[in-house]
C-alpha cells in the first residue's frame, strides 16, 4: 500500500522571510521502498508553526525506518515510523502441516521426538501434552506447533502418527498457528484422519478460535447418534484404521481421510496473532462401539495420523 505517512517538522521564532530546503534519509534493515522527497519552503508563519513533508512509496515490510531529516543540509532531528501490515491484506501464514508419513520423518530419536520417555529428544517429563509438547509443523509456518489438551493422559509416543494414550470426551489435538490478516470471511481447508484402538476415542469435530477461549463449529459437521449418544462430528475413525491400516497414511486411499472448507465466520480478525485449530473427541464413543460398550475406555491409544491447515485462495 502506498504510503500516507508524514512527517511534521515545529518551528519557533520565524520572522516569515526564511527559505529552507527540507530533506531525509530513510534506514531500515527490513523495511525498503520508503522516500522522502526534498521540499522547499519560503513562506512561513512569523514565531512558531510546523512543517510537513510526504512519507512517499510503497513499503515492502513490516518494521521500523528511521528517518534523519536535514535543513538545507545541516541535520536537524530524526524520527520513527513504524510500519504495519495493512489490514485487509492478504492472509499469511496459515499453511500448516503436520504429516510424518508424507514427509518421510521417522519422529523416534528425531529433534520432533517428544514422547514420554527420556530417550526422547525433548524428554517432557509428564505425558500431559499440554504441559510441554509443542510438535512443530513438517512442512509450512514454520512457527507453527501442535500440542493437545488431554486431562487423564498416561502415554504420548510417534509411530509416526502421534499418538495419546487416554483421550476422552472433550478433550482435544490443537494447533497454534501464527498468522496475519485473517478475517471472518477467510476459508480454509482442513484434512485429517485418526486411527485408533478399537476402545480409544472414535469421533472427532474440527473447531476454530481467534483466542483460545471462544470456540466456533467448523462447516460441514454432520449431526450423528450412535448408540445413543449424540453429537456434531467430522471425523469417525474408520473400522480399517483399528487394524490394518493404522500405521499407513494415504490420503487418496486411506478409509477415515477427510476435507472440510470452511470460512472463520464468528472469530475475532487476527491483525497479527494466532489462529487456534482443534479437534476435539465430541461424543463419548468409542471406535468400534458396540451396544454393551459404546463408551470410550480410559487408557486407550488415540492416533492423528496426520493434519493439513490450507488457506484457500479467494479468486
């Protein structure tokens, strides 16, 4: 966006018959594209008043200039201008990937290794994964991670996927992804696909928050009961994904694979600040429910095989 910024120069003491030429030097070790322009002036107010000169161009980053402004040669002063992302830009930074069988990344041993066991590369000390599990992204923001709220966890390992030992009812993987000038009309797409004991966790719902508190429902839920508990969910963990293919991960051929785009209609804009992705367990059933045991048994392997955040690009 082409700058609007100026820069106001107070004077004292004219007596209205001054001329002076007023220039700047523009320093930034990011930002570039950034002018001021000599100007020339020979009509002044007589004791004080200020002047002003035009900021000009396009800035090509975020970040600060300093501006050393001279009076006919001789400096004079300087000043800051800070310079922000227009809001209303372009979202940035939502692309997140977190899929070890694509990338070909065996975790154990790796620098994503964050299992509970002290042969791990970050050792947490607690198999809570909200306490100290920050898994960062294979492959987009960089800055993204993945951890998980899970109030009764006894175990977290890769096999590649990343596993919880103990998910129940409400509780939840979570993405945090830093991103800029995401909106309520923003659409992203999410995929996803969770493997499972056959008595761990068996349904999931995708949410997005701005903050972290205020949670809203993903388009496309579908509203299900299963032996009679109900609820809204996007992901069932496929019959072939407790057994055969659980340790497999192919999106064009893996049975529990899903999709969803949506818009973030009801968040907070995010100028600059985090998008908050979760899937949460949302109905106490378990994978291969049956009607003498529907429920989700405690202490159960829960798998997410792998999940893809994509901003979809408005034409």
């Amino acid at each position: 966006m082409e700058s609007t910024a100026k820069i106001e120069i107070p004077y004292v003491k004219a007596n209205g018959t001054e001329v002076y030429e007023i220039s700047a030097t523009a320093n930034s070790d990011v930002v570039k594209g950034l002018s001021v322009p000599t100007v020339k002036f020979d009509s002044f107010e007589k004791g004080t008043g200020s002047l002003s000169v035009p900021v000009v161009g396009t800035p090509s980053a975020q970040g600060e200039v300093i501006f050393n402004v001279t009076a006919n040669g001789k400096p004079i002063g300087s000043c800051k201008v800070t310079v922000y992302d227009e809001f209303g830009g372009k979202p940035g930074g939502v692309d997140a990937s977190w899929n070890f069988y694509e990338a070909g990344i065996s975790p154990k041993g790796s620098d994503y290794d964050y299992s509970w066991t002290s042969a791990s590369a970050h050792y947490p000390g607690s198999p809570l994964p909200s306490n100290a599990h920050k898994v960062l992204t294979t492959s987009g923001n960089k800055k993204a991670w993945l951890t998980a709220e899970c109030a009764a966890a006894t175990d977290y390992t890769f096999n590649p996927s990343i596993q919880i030992k103990g998910m129940m009812l409400n509780d939840y993987f979570l993405a945090v992804i830093p991103v800029k000038n995401v909106k309520p009309e923003t659409k992203i797409q999410v995929e996803a696909s969770f493997g499972a004991a056959g008595s761990a966790a068996g349904v999931f719902s995708i949410e997005y928050s701005s903050n972290n508190a205020i949670w809203n429902l993903a388009g496309g839920a579908r509203d299900t009961t299963i032996f009679g508990q109900n609820g809204k969910i996007h992901y069932h963990v496929a019959s072939g994904n407790t057994g055969d293919t659980r340790k497999q991960y192919d999106k064009a051929t893996d049975p529990g694979y899903k999709a969803y785009t949506f818009a973030l209609t009801g968040i907070s804009p995010i100028n600059d600040g985090n998008l908050y992705i979760r899937l949460r367990v949302s109905i106490d059933v378990r994978a291969l429910p049956s009607a003498s045991a529907p429920h989700i048994k405690a202490n159960a392997w829960c798998d997410l095989k792998g999940l893809d955040v994509k901003l979809i690009e408005e034409k």
